[in-house]
C-alpha cells in the first residue's frame, strides 16, 4: 500500500519480489502462478502495441508504477521482450516489481502472408502486411485472458494502448477495470475525438474545416486531420478502437497539466471520465543506465556520443532524427544531409539501416562525413535519445513530430524544428509551434509514405538550412523560444517530483484501482469554445 496520502489535484475540471520475470504462456496454458504467502501488492497489466514509439512510453509506465511499488506486468510477444530485455534487467538491478510476460505471437500469422519473426510495426517492409498484421493482432486475446485467469487473484487493472481495442473484450469477460493509453498529446486526442464527434474525418480529399469543440481554433485540411486508421477499409478497426476508448475506465496520457491544462480538462469533459496524466514518462530514466536500455539496444555507444558532445559549445548541437517508422529516400536522404552540411551548425543527425543499405548512399553518407568531420556526427541504426537531448550542449531538435519525441524534448528545455510526417504529427506540430511556442516548422503540409515518397517531397536542402539557422541562430525571437523550451523543461522536473502534478495524478491512479473506489458518476462540464486563433 501506499504510504503517502492521496490528494486531490486542483485546477481545471479534473478529478483527480524482488524479480524480473519473464513467463512464457502457450496459447492454452494449464499450470497457475504460486499465490504468494503475503498480501500482494497492486497489480496492474500493462499491454502495448507493438510498434517502437507505442512501448517504449508503456515501459516507462511500468517503470513508474514499479518504483511506487506496483506489481507491473508487460504483456508482449517474443521478438518484443527481447528487445525489452535491458529494461527488464535494469529493473531487475534496482529491484523494481517488473515482469515481462511472454505469450506467442498467433500462429495465423503465417497464413495472413505475415513474414517469419516480424511481430513489430518497424519490421514491416511491404504495405500489403499492415492491415493483416492488424487483424493478427487480435488473436491475442486469448492468450492474455489465460494469462490474466492463471493468476491467484484477478489484477487490479489492465492499461492497454488505444490501438488495442480486443483487449476491450478481455477485461469485461475477465472482470477487471480497463484503461486506455493514448500516445499523442491531448491536443491532438481532443482533436480527433471532437471531428470524430461530428463525422467530420469522412470529407472529401479538398475540404478543409475547423474543429469544433477546441480552446483554440484549429483548422485543418485532408492531410492534416487528426485520426488513425482513417484509410478506406480500415474503418472497423478505427470504430473499435473510439469504442473501446469510449467504454473504458478512463485513460492515461504522457503528458503534464502545466503544459496541456486546457486541453487535458476539455479532454477529460468530451470522454466524460477520468484522465491521468502522469508525464513525461521518460524523467524516470535518470541515470545512463536506464537512458541506455530504453528501446532497442543502441547502435553506437552512448560514451562515444557523450565525448564528442562534451566538446561542444552549449546550446550549439542540432539533433536530427526522425523516429522509428518513416523511411526516407536516397533523394530526400541527400535533401536531409546537404542541408545540415550548409546551415554550418554541429549535428548529430540518426539514420536507419533500411535507409542506408544501398551502395551508393553508403559511398554519399562516407563523403558527407569526410566534409563534415569534427562538426558532424551520423549514428547508423538506433541511437540514445534521452542521453543525447538531456546533454547540455544540444541545443535543437529536427523531429518528425511523434509526441515521445517532442515531449522529450521539451521535457530536457530542448527547442524543435518541426517536420511532420503523417497521422498525429501535423497536429502535434500544430501544439510545439503556435501554442506552446517552442518550435519553428520546416514547411512540411502534406502527408508522406511509410518507406518513402519522392513524390510529394517538399521540402530540399535550403529549407532544412532556412529552418536549422532561424531555431539554432540568436537573436530575440530564437532566444524567446529557448527561454520557454527551458520553462517548459523545469516545470516537467517538478510535475514528476513528489508533490508534483504527475506524481500526485499517479498516486491518485494507484490508489483509485487498489482500492476500488466507487466511480465518481458526477457530470463534468467544461466551456471549450475557441477564443483564440493559433
């Protein structure tokens, strides 16, 4: 139990073994878990969905529950717990209650025309295997409900991502309180729960139209939009999931309150049930330890990458990656390059294997580094972000504009350049650079393809050394948005401290599902009425 009182959160509308383990369940298991001899502890599940930029923030949920002395178990597949294995051992060393629990990845796979072994979104190489791989998804409902029934004791909740909504299922026939996870900000969720509301995302290619239901106003165009799964023959699965959300307990969001207040509280009112924001999730990972094991193993070493900082100038360093999904073109790759190679200022700019696997991009990246040695760093492969953002001398951000990577950013007082790619990102973008103020965008406005798309490349080499002089340059507008990157920065750090808005939002959480209070059924009325132009 808890040993700090609970208290309620002021502001807006809110209401507010020591072992790693790791059990390998088949699709029908028969042997139960030992029951403990003393009272166990709270026990929450923690189910992502299998894509880089979905677990890596349920992981450090996990993390945050396991330090308050919450049993935290993470239900993933093979290919997935292996790569989570520096995180399961680093719990392990610090002796957090942390478990990753294996179940298989459905057999069916194989007939759906899913290659051998590809169990994660990042695997993916042929557009043709994601809507299967989708589908696949839901067949492990079964195995988590045998997982969850082997138990001696029901847990105390189940926290799954907003794209699993067969975990909806799960929990009702299994009897155990269910939260979604959202991965956005709630910027965009509001967004995308507001137009969703109104039919809005069913428009034609052209339309552009406001949101209705927002602080600020947002207009948006076909490309812009919020909304997943907003492809034809994707609309079931887009159904099940706002279902599911609707229909769950309530959700949690990495996020803070002084950063996204109003939209957190017109969130919360729209779903009409409670929301925990619990962010940023990544300040746990205080030590190169923790930095080093989240995600996958990094490709380069951290202390290579720190050394080389060390050198630097503060504030000097632009970082440059953009997530673990789009994969770009030799041509927008050479777009990319040539612009850090002319704005003059020192990068560290993360390129993935896929993208550099071609002789002839090989033999240009080698050039590139030649000309920019001493100033210019490229890591080939998976890099340390948090150690990289939180060092002094990085001084900017080129992002894709997925919500970890901006609110880590933020969270280390880091401004952004923007560069959106597709579904949250435009919107995400739309929050850093005119609400919060702490971005300058590339001049990105139209969605691109997963693995590349030469063909709506917009943006070349000029822009990219445009936009990296104008965020990395002095002067009073760069230094205003530097000064609220760092505002923004120490204010995350006290949200996670004790006392702090998240921290105390997550004793409220523990506490609402170990003692399962009464849900609160009063109405929650909130004024979201755009009164301002962003």
């Amino acid at each position: 139990m808890l040993a700090t009182p609970s208290k309620l959160l002021a502001g807006g509308c809110r209401s507010h073994r020591l072992q790693t383990l790791v059990l390998t369940l088949s699709m029908a298991p028969t042997a139960e878990l030992d029951t403990a001899t003393s009272p166990p502890p709270p026990h929450f599940v923690i189910v992502p969905f299998p894509a880089q930029g979905h677990t890596i923030p349920m992981v450090d949920l996990a993390r945050l529950l396991a330090e308050r002395g919450v049993r935290a178990s993470l239900v993933v597949t093979p290919v997935n717990a292996a790569r989570l294995r520096g995180a399961a051992d680093h719990a392990a060393r610090a002796e957090l209650p942390l478990e990753i629990v294996e179940v298989p990845f459905p057999p069916s796979a194989a007939d759906a025309g899913l290659p051998p072994g590809v169990e994660n979104v990042d695997q993916i190489t042929d557009y043709a295997h994601f809507r299967p791989f989708f589908d696949v998804m839901r067949e492990l409902a079964a195995p988590l409900e045998a997982y969850l029934r082997a138990l001696p004791a029901p847990p105390s909740c189940i926290i799954s991502d907003w794209s699993n909504s067969w975990t909806a299922g799960v929990a009702r026939r299994a009897g155990v309180p269910r939260l979604f996870f959202h991965g956005p900000s709630c910027f965009y969720s509001l967004c995308d729960l507001n137009a969703a509301a109104h039919g809005l995302q069913q428009q034609g290619d052209d339309d552009r139209y406001v949101v209705p239901g927002m602080p600020v106003r947002v207009e948006v165009t076909k490309d812009t939009q919020p909304g997943f799964f907003n492809t034809p023959g994707w609309e079931d699965l887009r159904d099940a999931a706002m279902e599911a959300m609707r229909t769950a307990d309530g959700g949690v969001v990495n996020t803070f309150l002084d950063l996204e207040d109003e939209f957190i509280a017109c969130f919360e009112a729209a779903l009409a049930k409670p929301v925990w924001t619990l962010g940023p999730f990544c300040l746990y990972n205080r030590d190169a330890d923790a930095m080093a094991s989240r995600g996958n193993t990094p490709d380069v070493a951290q202390s290579v990458v720190t050394t080389w900082l060390d050198a630097m100038d503060t504030d000097s360093v632009i970082y440059v990656n953009f997530g673990s999904l789009a994969r770009k073109v030799p041509k927008y790759l050479f777009e990319v390059g040539h612009g850090l190679e002319d704005s003059g200022k020192p990068f560290i700019w993360v390129v993935k294997e896929s993208e550099v696997a071609m002789p002839e991009v090989q033999e240009w990246l080698s050039a590139l580094e030649a000309r920019v040695a001493g100033r210019g760093v490229v890591v080939r492969g998976w890099a340390p972000q948090l150690a990289i953002l939180s060092h002094r001398a990085v001084g900017g951000f080129v992002t894709h504009c997925g919500w970890n990577s901006i609110l880590e950013s933020i969270a280390h007082g880091v401004p952004v350049l923007t560069w959106p790619h597709f579904t949250d990102q435009f919107l995400n973008e739309r929050l850093a650079v005119n609400v919060l103020g702490v971005g300058v965008p590339v001049g990105a406005t139209a969605s691109v393809l997963l693995f590349g798309d030469e063909a709506a490349m917009q943006v070349g080499r000029a822009d990219v050394a445009r936009a990296v002089s104008k965020l990395m340059d002095g002067g009073e507008e760069a230094g205003e948005r530097r000064r609220k990157a760092k505002e923004y920065g120490e204010k995350a750090h006290r949200a996670m401290e004790k006392g702090g808005s998240s921290y105390e939002s997550l004793t409220q959480l523990i506490r609402r599902f170990t003692l399962q209070e009464p849900k609160n059924s009063s109405s929650i009325t909130v004024e979201c009425s755009a009164n301002r132009h962003i």
